[in-house]
DNA sequence: TATTGTTATACTCTATAACTATA
DNA sequence: TATAGTTATAGAGTATAACAATA
C-alpha cells in the first residue's frame, strides 16, 4: 500500500483511520521482515506472547484477546500445539475448559520471535526520535483507551 | 480487539506496530459506524474516493494504491459499476485499458458517505486535542513516508 | 515483449450454527 | 440453562497463473 506517486488520495489524508492503517501495514512489513521464513503470523505471534504471559489461559479468553471466534481460537490452537509449541493442560477445577501453557520448545521458540520482532519494530521507527516514539506510543494509548 | 481486563500483554505493549493494530481497529470500528447498513467496506469506500479524485483512471493504477492484485480490482471494479456508482469508459489513445469514472449518482453517493465518514473518524479522534490529532498525523507521515 | 483486463482456481481467515460434555 | 470446546459449512478477500487483446 505505498502511496502512488502523483495521484491524488482525496479525503483519505484528512482520515485519522487511513493515515492509521497506511502506518499499520508498513509496521506489518517490518513483522514479516522479521519473520521471514518461519511459518509465524501476527496473529499466531499475539497468541503465543499472550499464551506466554497467561499460563493456562483457556482458548475462550484467547479469543478475546485476539478479537476472534472460538472456532478461530481452536485452530490456531491446533496449529500452536501441532508445531509443538503449546499444550493444553485440562483444569483441575474445570473439564470443560483446557488450560495452554508453552512447551519448553515454545517459550525458546517465542523468545528467538520476540526478540527479532521488537528489533525490527524498533528499527522500522527509527524515523521517529526517540521522544517522538513515545508521544506516538501516547496518542495511541489516549486513542485507544 | 477491546483489551481484556486482567490480562497480561506481554511485549505486545511495546511493540509500535500492536499500538497501531489496536488503534486501527477502534478507528475501522468508526467507519462501520459511519456506513451502517450500506454495503460499504474499507477498501470499496477507498476504491469511490481514488476514482472521484483521478477521473479516468485505470483498474491497475486502482489496484496499486490499493496494494491489491490487478484480478482484485476488476472484482472491486465490478462492484462499483454494478451498483451504478461507476462506469468504464475506452480510452482514446489506448485500446486496453479503461478509465474509471463515477457516475453522478457515484458523485453523490460518495459524498454522503465521505461526509459520515469524516465526522465519525473525527468524533472517535475528539479523546485528542486538536493539537493533538494534528501531532498523531505528523508522526503517522513521519513514520510511513 | 510488455501491459491491461479477464477468467479460473485455490488458499487463508473468519463467522455462524449445531453438537457434546461439563458446569 | 450456561459455558468450553469442537465440527461442519460458508463467505469474503486475496493471490497466482494463464489467456486474449492491444501496445
């Protein structure tokens, strides 16, 4: 989606909304371009981060996170789990729901991921000043809360 | 993808590009305000607003702004003519391609819907100050151009 | 040869609805 | 009754590849 030169994009550079998509999906590069070559999404990446930081989060609350269906939730379960990288655990309390947690192969898996991810997060807004960074970071917050 | 309480994040709060995730959702939210019950989407109100700007454009300089496939704009084109928002007029100097033109009931379409838009997308944008929304639109050009 | 539009096909992601087992 | 997970199915959106017409 890099703009086209000499054309003219009308209301869309008046639009808070487009101005935020056009810089989500160069942010999406820099994902991909840390990625590349594993088999890893953004939103396979959120759910073993929020795996990872919600040891037995059942996948109900997976879905929620990731503003998706359960039947969603199930196969991107399946995929986490059939990469040996999640387990479902049943619940003491509770046989109705299964509890995730990372396999050791996973959390060594994530923290290769995670670390790749921010650096290059970090370095695709490096146009931005450090202070800048963070008043963006801000706005966003302020925007989203 | 409204945060769940309670819920630990992980290193998605870091990462610029979930910031902007998250507050391209809330704002894409805005927009399905904004256009209830037509049958308006994100890319096809993007798709009125490029032709209504660039009379006589052709589908594949469409697709490009819109970082979709030349197959894809034909199938958002057909939507547009089929609705009657959008015709196909010959090009004279080249047999091929056609450029892309609204029609007036196109133009007045469009401009409800740019109207909705825009106030919505500003409405959702009012928890900022003025001067800061104009920030927030700095560092989004900043950070993608 | 290159480009535009078109067509056919397939894939990914997601939603909905119905089913089961548990609560 | 309500909830968690599962299964089956369908739809939207997109990509790729091949083709015809035109440049």
């Amino acid at each position: 989606m890099t703009r086209v030169a000499g054309l003219d994009y009308g209301v869309l550079d008046q639009l808070l909304g487009y101005s935020l998509r056009r810089a989500q999906v160069a942010l999406f590069l820099a994902f991909h371009a840390a990625t590349r070559g594993q088999h890893i999404t953004p939103p396979r990446f959120t759910a073993l981060v929020i795996v990872g930081a919600n040891p037995g989060i059942s996948q109900s609350t997976l879905g929620s996170a990731l503003g998706i269906a359960r039947s969603g939730a199930m196969l991107l379960t399946n995929w986490m789990v059939g990469r040996g990288l999640v387990e479902r655990r049943r619940r003491p309390g509770d046989g109705r729901a299964w509890g995730l947690h990372l396999t050791p192969r996973g959390a060594q898996a994530l923290g290769r991921m995670r670390a790749a991810v921010l650096a290059e997060d970090r370095r695709r807004a490096a146009k931005l000043s450090a202070a800048e960074r963070r008043e963006l970071m801000r706005l966003l917050e302020k925007l989203t809360g």
